[in-house]
C-alpha cells in the first residue's frame, strides 16, 4: 500500500478491538521503547516526527506465538509500507478503517494477503527463474518502489491507473468499481488457504489476464534511474553554471 504512515496507523488506532497492555517502537538506534506499556500519547507523538518508525502492539509478550491480536506497521521501500496482523481477524479493520483510507490522498495499490505463503512463493519462483511467474501465482515482485501480485483482496487507486488502466481493472471477472477513484479485485476469501486448488487458479487467472510480467517489466523500465545518464547530466548541468 502506498500512502501515508501516519494516516494508516490512526485509523488502525480508533479500531484495534482490543486494549494494548504493551508497545514496542524503533525509531533510531538511539531511541528504542523495548516492550513497555502502551501510551498512545507517546505512540502518536513518535509518529509524527517520524515516520520511519517500526512499531509493534500486543496485549502479552510473545504475541506472535499465539493467537492474541497484535499489530506491525513497518516500512517496506520508499513511500510503501505494511500493516500485519497475526490473529486472523480482519474483519473490523477492513470494514470500519480501510474504507476510509482508501480515500487517502496518493493511494496507489493496497493488497491483504497470506505473507508466509507469498513469501514461500516468491522463493521458489526465485529458485526456479526459468519458470513461468503462472508456476508460482502467489508469489508478489516489487520494482522500483511498486508491489505486484495476485493477492486475495486488492484494491487499485488513481496512481495505479497509470500502470494498469482503470478500463482494463473493471474487465476483470472478479472486479469492482468502489467508486471513479477506486477498484477492488476479490480473488477469493482472505481466511481460505491460498494453496487450495481453485484460489491457485484465481491467481493464475489474474497474472494472465493482465500479463502481469509484461506490466512489471515496463514499469521496471520506465522507472529505472540510469545512473550512467543521470551522471552525464549532473555533469552537464553543472558546467552550464
């Protein structure tokens, strides 16, 4: 999802459906609050002044060995960031928050998805290069700051319409206008495993729809900086001065 941090981490804020006993933030190596109570006075003050934090909320220690509801916003790349969850439980989050931040300014691409199965997915198809990306449909690439993927749930916004027209989003057999701004892709259930034959199919079925390895590509070369290029013209302009 591509947008803004502090946006994001307020809406999750006003709904968690439970109350945080405990809160652990990065800012810098400087300045780390390791699994102390949870202030979200201080929260909220952090995320501020800085947006880069990594923040986590958890009502025990040793949250993410259990099933208790806790939360992680973390940075991914430039202006893209994630928001895992570990309780399975999506249901308020997506139906009271994410509607709303849907109509955040510079909104591009949102994705809600199994991230142990993308992740697996993205390494075999890494360790099998010479395979179609259809031979690993979970899988997610992510070039010059966009992520790219056949998620469960996906939404599209205007700065993704210029990479993938609105048109051809509403084409889609499993597509839906929200509204002129937004385009919703539903692939199948988020809490059904990715790894059932028919959900495989979905997502095979979106990267050849779209040709989704065509649309990374160029957007791979119509965003890649020539670094050699750049240089000339760094150089160039500084001797016209």
């Amino acid at each position: 999802m591509k947008s803004d941090r502090q946006e994001l981490m307020k809406l999750a804020l006003q709904g968690l459906g439970f109350t945080p006993n405990i809160m652990s933030i990065h800012v810098t190596m400087n300045e780390m609050y390791e699994e102390v109570s949870y202030d979200e006075d201080l929260l909220l003050s952090i995320l501020l002044k800085n947006t880069d934090s990594r923040i986590k909320i958890a009502q025990h220690l040793y949250d993410e060995n259990t099933v208790n509801s806790w939360f992680r916003l973390s940075e991914m790349e430039g202006d893209f960031f994630s928001l895992r969850w570990s309780n399975e439980n999506l249901d308020f989050l997506l139906a009271e928050n994410i509607p709303q931040f849907l109509k955040t300014d510079g909104f591009a691409a949102g994705y809600v998805f199994n991230n142990q199965d993308a992740w697996q997915q993205s390494r075999e198809a890494k360790d099998n290069s010479n395979l179609r990306s259809t031979d690993f449909p979970g899988q997610f690439k992510y070039v010059c700051g966009m992520q790219f993927m056949a998620a469960p749930l996906m939404w599209f916004g205007n700065g993704f319409f210029e990479i993938v027209s609105k048109n051809k989003l509403i084409k889609f057999s499993q597509a839906r206008e929200i509204n002129s701004d937004i385009v919703e892709v539903r692939l199948f259930d988020i809490y059904e495993s990715p790894q059932k034959a028919e959900n495989r199919i979905s997502q095979r079925d979106f990267w050849s729809f779209f040709d989704l390895d065509k649309v990374v590509s160029d957007y791979e070369k119509n965003n890649s900086v020539d670094a050699v290029q750049a240089l000339k013209d760094f150089l160039k302009k500084n001797k016209l001065k």
